[in-house]
C-alpha cells in the first residue's frame, strides 16, 4: 500500500503542477555550469551512440542535452503531464510512461541510466530495489548518474505553484547513498557535493554519484 501511495502521490502532484513547474524552471536550463559538467563527463563516459535512459525525466531538458552530447536516450516519468510537456519541447525524442521500479526493458539493454533528482520521492527502504533495477537494465561496464539533494531532513509540500498537492522531497546523505549502490553491485566511479546555488533557489547541498556496473569476467 505505501508503494502505491507514494507513486500516486508523486504522479498527482507532477501531473497537477506540471505546465508551472516547466516555465517556471525553464531560464534554470539544466542547472549550473557544474551540473552541465557532471552531465558532458557521464556522456564521454558511456561514448557517442550508447543507449541510454533518462528515468524521471520531468520536462526532458536533461535527455535533451544528453541527446545533443550523442546518445541515443529516451525519457521515461510516472507523469503523463510531464511527458506531454517532454513531447512538445523534444520533438525527435521518445518519452514513456512508466515507473523506475518496474522497466519495461530486458536485461542488459543500455549502455547508461540517469536518474537526475528522481529518486527524491522514493522512499528509503525502497532505494535497494531502485539501484537493482537500474543494475539489471544496464550492460556489464554500463555507467549510472544518480543526482539528489543532500542531507538528513526531508521537506514536505503542501502547496506548490499555487495548488493543493502535497509530496515529500527526500535529502539523502551521498555516503549513504554510495553505500546502498555498492551493495547493489555498482563501483562508485565519482562522489561529488557542490554548495546551494541561490540563484537557483536552493537550499542544501547538490550531490551527485556516477557508478559503473562491473564488466562482464573474462574467461
């Protein structure tokens, strides 16, 4: 029941404030200059042409920067609003819906999984199910992108863009989050924490975790 809940929850809320979250993020771009980095970096890493998913993928502004850095990505959200908005400012992409905890995708089908701030309405205890799909979606040596706030209390919404929905946005400490992805299989490849960018509104630390599922033994 709580799985339930807590996808509906974070479904109705994107879905509800979708066209405001949009305009009202659409200067931000993708982030800052660090952010943009971390992104180019994990592009060179899984190579021009490597297919890849951009789960969560709210607007698209992320699969489309990773798709003008060559790869071969699609974006997948739980909200058909967010996607519709993904259709629109992506005309050459392909977006689905769906959920991160059960991929209507085979086992080894990509090269490389972002997961830019989607996890932060997941609740703890079902992280390990999130990094084991993510690692039986992903080729032996594919690359993952994990982004997230940092810290220890989570903030809830009640109201957003002037309307009654409420979610949970979750801070996760990256050591903690490095940890559950090595008991997952991954070897953590770069842990990085950048400080708040007030421009950007925030207020906590922004952290990012790329991991690479081990390559296939040689016999």
């Amino acid at each position: 029941m709580a799985d339930v809940d807590f996808l509906a929850e974070t479904r109705t809320f994107y879905d509800t404030v979708a066209e405001d979250y949009a305009e009202h993020f659409r200067d931000a771009g993708v982030g800052t200059a660090l952010d943009r980095g971390m992104l180019t970096g994990f592009a060179e890493l899984v190579g021009a042409g490597g297919e890849v998913a951009d789960l969560g993928c709210g607007p698209g502004r992320v699969t489309g920067f990773l798709a003008a850095r060559g790869l071969s990505v699609f974006g997948l959200d739980l909200s058909e609003s967010m996607l519709a908005i993904a259709r629109r400012e992506n005309p050459g992409l392909r977006f689905v819906q769906g959920s991160m905890l059960e991929l209507d995708l085979p086992d080894g089908a990509l090269d490389g999984v972002v997961s830019w701030y989607s996890t932060i309405h997941t609740p703890m205890d079902r992280l390990p199910d999130v990094f084991a799909e993510f690692g039986r979606v992903l080729r032996p040596g594919g690359h993952l992108l994990v982004a997230f706030q940092a810290g220890d209390e989570p903030r809830r919404y009640e109201e957003a863009f002037g309307h009654q929905v409420a979610l949970d946005f979750r801070r996760r400490r990256p050591e903690r989050v490095a940890a559950l992805l090595e008991d997952a299989g991954f070897t953590l490849r770069s842990r990085t924490v950048r400080e708040p960018d007030e421009t950007l509104g925030e207020l906590v630390a922004q952290a990012c975790l790329v991991a690479r599922k081990p390559p296939a033994a040689v016999a």
